[in-house]
C-alpha cells in the first residue's frame, strides 16, 4: 500500500476518534449516520467502543507497515496519545468527563489489532516460505 494512503488512512481514523470524543453529548450511538442496532450497541458498552477504532487501526497499521520499520515501534505510543488526548479534551465538554478506563479499553483494542497484525504477518511470511 502506497505510503500516501497509509498516512491518509491513518489521518481519517485519528480525526473519527477526536471526532467522536468530542462531541457535546455521550449518546452517540444515537447519531443518523449508525444502523440502530449499532447505535444501541455503542450506548449500551460505553468504554468497550473506544476499543474498536483503536484494534481497526493499528491492525490496519501492524499488517501495512514492516516489522522492522522504526514506524511499527511509534504505533503503540501514538495509540496512548492519540486516546489520552482524546480524553482530555472531555475534561472541556459540560456533559462528558474524563474516564480512565477509557484508556484502559483503547489501549487493550491497540494491542489487540497490534497481536492480530503479529499473527496474520507471521502466517503469511511461514506459507510464503513454504511453497515450493
């Protein structure tokens, strides 16, 4: 995948995360733009959704970027800022607030897809070694 995209991608997740942390109300399982079956799912697990965008991303990141690029090792630490920041800016929001757990939930979805990226990397490099 061409770097352009990468970083592109990269962006659209980062921005989507700020994005939705920030928006004045918690509810945001009630916006037009989710089915409502998600919607519902989104209100009902509050901490677990700040898991998904960050298990999407660096899985996205883990399985486009080689291992033994100096950028692989900037995933984990860019996740934790890009969440901390994110909750942060909740400190400015009259009806949201700051939760740690929600660190905790992104930070777990982070090295999740990071773990995911990790394996799937590894079963391709074994069966393209495998072939005859």
């Amino acid at each position: 995948m061409s770097r352009i995209l990468t970083i592109l991608t990269v962006a659209v997740l980062g921005l989507s995360v700020l994005f939705f942390s920030w928006l004045p109300h918690p509810d945001i399982g009630s916006l037009p733009i989710f089915p409502h079956w998600l919607g519902k799912w989104i209100n009902h697990y509050g901490n677990l959704r700040t898991a998904v965008p960050f298990f999407l991303a660096t899985t996205f990141l883990g399985i486009t970027i080689d291992k033994e690029s100096k950028h692989w090792r900037r995933i984990f630490p860019g996740s934790l800022v890009l969440v901390t920041v994110a909750e942060l800016g909740q400190l400015l929001l009259p009806k949201r607030h700051f939760d740690l757990w929600d660190i905790v939930w992104g930070m777990v979805g982070a090295i999740s897809g990071m773990t995911i990226a990790i394996i799937s990397k590894t079963i391709t490099s074994r069966c393209k070694t495998s072939q005859p």
